[in-house]
C-alpha cells in the first residue's frame, strides 16, 4: 500500500523524498550487472558498444556518467534516458517503485474509478491475462492455434509475446467483468468493449487473435486482432485496433518496442515493418531489432519515438504496389526529420513474415544490407518511366521534385560531420550525370530552395511563437580555464564559501563559457534560496552536455584535499583581480594604439584631400607635408 500522498509538500519535496528513497545503486542495479570497483560501482554503457566497463556510479554523489558517451545525471536522468519517458513520468515510475504517493496535479480520479490511470493500466493487464491463458488451455481457442501454428508462430513465440485468444461471442468479456472489479465503463474508457447504437455493450475484439501492444515499460496499453478465417464474413475487417485512448496512440506507438528496445539501442538500427506477425516471425529468426506500425502510416511522432533509440531506421515495406506506394509518401518525412532511412523493397510481393519464413534471417539480412538510402530511393521514384535523354519536360519535373526532396536534409552548415558532407556531394555528383547538368547550376538551385524553405520557416516561427531549439552545445573540461575550473571546484567541494564567491567575482569575469553557465546556474539557485549542494545543481542543468561536465569537475573536486578553503578561495579571488587588470590594461593599451591609428588615417585622408585639388588646379605642392 503507497503512502498517501501530502498535498501540501512543494514539487522540490516531493522530488528530493523520491530521490531520498531511490538509491542510484539499487535503481541502476535493475538495469545493468554492477561490479564494484573502488568507492563506486561500475558497468557496461547500455547505450554504445561497451566491451571495457565505461558505465560508472558514484554512490556518495548519487550519479552515473558514461566517459565514452560523455553523458551523465542522476537517477532521474537515468531512467528518463533508459526508458525514453519524460521527468514526470519517470518521477512517477520511482516513486511507484519506492512506494510512495504523489500529490495530485489538479483534479485526479477516484482510485478504481474509470477515469483513474493506473486502474486502466491494471485493467489491461487483467484481460490481457485473460486472453492469453484461454489461448494456452482452454479448448474454445482451438481453431486459434491452429491458424497460428499454420502461420509458423511457436509456442515460445506465443509466450513471449503474450499472445492470445477472444473467443466469438460478442458477450464474453463483458460477462467476465461482472465477475470481476473491472467494471463495463472502465473496460469502455480502454477499448476494450463498445456500444452498439442502441447503447447495448459488446467484445470488440470477437473471434480474434489478440496481440497485446505494450509500452516502453512492458505495461498494456492496446489490443490488436486477427480475425480467424474460420470466424470472418464479408462485414469483418481483417485486423481491428484498439481505439485512441488516454493510455494509446497509434501515432505514439509501435509494436513490440519493449521486447526490440534493448536490440535497438545496441545496434542503433531499427527495422519497421506492417504487421504483427511479420515482427514476430522476425524475432523468432533472429532479428530482434524489429517493430511494427499500428494500422496506420509512419508519421512525424513516430520518428520521434525511434530516434531515441536508433540512428538508422530500415523501412521494410510489401513488396506489392500498395507498399511502394506508402515507401514514397514517407522519404520526404524522413529527410524533413534528419533521420538516416534506408529502404529495403521484398521481391515477389512477399510480405516479411513469408520471407524469413522461406530464406532465413541471413537472406533477409543480406537484403537489407543492399537496402537503398532513401534519397538515392527519391531519384529512382522520381524518375521511373522518363526517358530523361528525350524528354525535356519529364526531366526537369523529376530533379526538381529530387532536389526539392534533397532540399529538406539538413543545410550544410560548418557543424554538419565530413561523412554527412561527403554524402551530399557525391549525391549530387550522381544526379549532375544522370541528368546531365552541370553540378554548378544544382547546387545553385538547391541553394536557392533552401533559402526559400528557410524563409518559409522564419515566417512561420515568428507567427507561432519563436524559433525552435538550437541543438545541444558541447563543453568540455580541458576547454577550461584553470582558474575557473579550480574557481568552480571550491564551490561544488566547499558550498560553504559559494556566498563569498558571489561577493567577489561577477560571471563576466570567468572566461571559459562552461564554466560561467555552471556558475550562473549556481547563482540563480542562491538568489532563490535554493539548495546549492550538487543534486541541486545538476537538477537545474537540461544541457547533457553540460551536466557531464558539471559531473567531472564534481569528482575532480572530490579527490583534491583543501585543508584550508578560506585560503584557497583569496588565491583564487586574487587571480581573478589580477587577470581582469591585466583584461583592464590590455584595453587601455588597444585603445590608445586605436586613438594613434585614427590619427594616422586623419592624416592620411588629409593628404589625399590635398592630392586632388592640386591635380583639380594643376598646382604643385610639396609632397612632404
């Protein structure tokens, strides 16, 4: 049973009581195989190819960092970056853990109401529960494994996926939660049961196989059905989802994530593909990094959700004519959002599942890997059927609709990576002789759409708001001024002294810009009476960045031995005074060799004046001054 929740405590209390009760090591424990090592702990990084233990916890500072992603928090950074979740759901997922309550945000739900979340949860969870275990034991779900285990899916497979059976009977869930405390409108609010238009209740997933779709974190969210052939009739759509719910969103969602998650992030690849069973035969042959949309096309949120994970995303869509059709509708969305998507077209008009079943997972591989990048995938759409030798006009509409796409990728600003620019160039290079034109004359018209795009851009974020979000900058310690470094290091190992600190030296004064935004951040928490100690600080910090740095002049700090901070702070306020006078008369010096300087150009337009009235007036004058 939870404590219950004090409604009069602050976000900051309730925030430092989670954190109180969930110790670093305990909580990464559950994720990663610790291995002490000295006073901390440490693990293979979950989030790069980690063969040597990078992964390291500080137990007395409550925080991780990784030095070979250069990322790092605390506990909440953690689990927000593990499970893909945002602060509050990641405070709520620790305080469930640590059995702790939290107060309400506005009006909440009566606990077991229809309205209350977590009862929603616990409802999915029941008749997920339910249908997998008719279809385990139960003789009614006879002709369900009989279709499944046609369709090659094993009973490892049924397991793992928690498959199961709705039985046909338009009647039979609605007349479990009479036996239940799942009432029928809380079974409504989750998609479970309908209501015909007379206001009669019925199963909406009647005569189906059910494959349960779940969260991040495992939880139930929705259903997916097949209808058995033996149950169809012309009236019954193939395969039915679960309605928009408060828990479900088919656009925030895919298939099987929690199960292909770890696989992703290990190989920073993800597959995507149409079907249930499609993902499942995929994961049975071997290739685990697979997931699959929900009854609807990719859209921007999707991507969204996979970029946490994945730096590659391979579309494997039906070989048909239809799954061409939705390959095409997708390439400029992709580019429009940065992400590397690469297109593998089956042969035959196979669907995924028939084809692993047929070549094996090493066939399927060996074919995504001659999958094409999806600009090189543009052109071939682009130009399918044009003759672009003899017509003109056919040509001209193909590479500009090419470059309109090619237009969308990220400009190539100083910061874009060699690899990226290479790509670029050689893309170009490959379309200037395919449609024989100069490669001077693309990169103009590239150009020139990109302005337009941006200005289009301009326009729309000054009607809606303001710019987006500028990408993350990156600090790093041996960027450092020393004095600033030490400067910041006192304050973190003696918070003590951080009011005199602010007493004597300004933020202009410090010179290395992480350090002045680590110091600004401590500032701003100090004006607020806020707690200044490192939890504190690094709360405050979004910057990862940032936050990594502010994690290793935290441990430097904690390994040098100040037996007298008083006196080390006067050393440091002392250089500090000395380095600004010497700032102070570096520009007395500038200026006055800036006031000579303006005095010799006076001089110089005053002969050039003279120089041509003599010419005007043919008179001669001495050139000496």
């Amino acid at each position: 049973m939870a404590l219950p929740p004090d409604n009069n405590v602050t976000k900051e209390d309730v925030k430092e009581q989670v954190r109180a009760a969930s110790d670093i090591v305990d909580v990464l424990g559950a994720y990663l195989n610790l291995r002490r090592q000295g006073r901390g702990y440490v693990a293979l990084c979950p989030w790069h190819d980690d063969s040597r233990p990078s992964f390291q916890i500080n137990p007395q500072r409550q925080s991780w960092r990784c030095w070979v992603c250069g990322i790092g928090g605390d506990v909440f950074n953690f689990v927000m970056r593990r499970e893909s979740i945002d602060f509050r759901e990641a405070l709520e997922l620790l305080a469930d853990r640590a059995n702790i309550a939290l107060p309400s945000q506005g009006p909440v739900a009566p606990a077991g109401s229809p309205d209350d979340k977590k009862f929603q949860y616990n409802a999915l969870a029941w008749a997920e529960r339910l249908f997998h275990e008719l279809l385990l034991k139960d003789p009614i779900a006879d002709e369900a494994r009989r279709y499944l285990h046609d369709r090659g899916i094993t009973q490892e497979a049924i397991h793992h996926f928690h498959i199961g059976f709705s039985p046909n009977d338009w009647q039979w869930l609605c007349n479990k939660s009479h036996q239940s405390q799942y009432t029928q409108p809380v079974l409504e609010k989750v998609g479970l049961i309908g209501k015909s238009q007379s206001g009669n209740a019925y199963d909406r997933f009647k005569g189906r196989v059910i494959f349960p779709i779940r969260d991040a974190q495992s939880r139930p969210i929705a259903f997916g059905g097949r209808i058995l052939p033996a149950y169809a009739d012309e009236k019954s759509a193939k395969y039915v989802n679960s309605p928009e719910t408060r828990l479900f969103s088919k656009s925030d969602n895919v298939y099987a994530l929690d199960l292909a998650r770890d696989h992703i992030t290990n190989s920073k690849k993800v597959i995507v593909v149409e079907g249930y069973t499609d993902v499942i035969a995929l994961h049975e042959a071997g290739v685990k990094n697979t997931v699959a949309v929900l009854g609807t096309a990719l859209g921007p949120r999707h991507i969204q959700l996979l970029r946490r994970y994945a730096d590659t995303v391979y579309l494997v869509l039906d070989g048909d004519e239809a799954g061409q059709k939705r390959t095409s509708e997708v390439l400029e969305l992709f580019i429009a959002q940065q992400v590397d998507l690469r297109i593998a077209t089956l042969p035959n008009n196979l669907d995924p599942c028939d084809f692993v079943q047929q070549q094996g997972a090493d066939v399927f591989r060996a074919h995504l890997a001659k999958s094409l990048d999806a600009l090189e995938h543009k052109i071939r759409i682009a130009t399918a059927g044009i003759d672009l030798a003899n017509d003109l006009h056919g040509a001209n509409d193909a590479l500009e609709d090419v470059l309109n796409t090619l237009a969308k990728a990220p400009n190539l600003a100083s910061e874009t990576s060699s690899e990226v620019r290479l790509r670029e160039h050689q893309f170009l290079a490959r379309i200037a002789r395919q449609f024989q034109v100069a490669d001077s004359e693309l990169r103009t018209r590239l150009s020139s759409l990109r302005k337009a795009a941006k200005t289009k851009e301009h326009r729309f974020e000054s009607e809606h708001g303001g710019p987006a979000e500028k990408p993350n900058k990156t600090f790093r310690i041996g960027e450092l001024d020393s004095w600033d470094r030490l400067l910041i290091e006192l304050m973190l190992a003696h918070p003590e002294t951080i009011e005199w600190c602010f007493d004597e030296i300004g933020p202009d004064e410090l010179t290395s810009e992480g350090a002045k935004a680590i110091f600004q951040v401590i500032r701003s928490r100090s004006e607020a009476h806020e707690d200044c100690g490192f939890p504190g600080i690094l709360d405050s910090i979004d910057n990862e960045s940032l936050r990594f740095l502010l994690i290793e002049l935290d441990e430097s700090a904690s390994q040098k031995e100040i037996a007298e901070p008083e006196e080390e702070l006067k050393s440091i306020i002392a250089a500090f005074r000395r380095r600004h006078e010497d700032r102070y008369m570096g520009q007395q010096v500038a200026s006055m060799q800036q006031k000579v300087l303006s005095e010799e150009d006076e001089l110089d337009i005053l002969k050039q004046i003279i120089e041509q009235q003599r010419n005007r007036q043919g008179i001669s004058f001495p050139t000496d001054g």
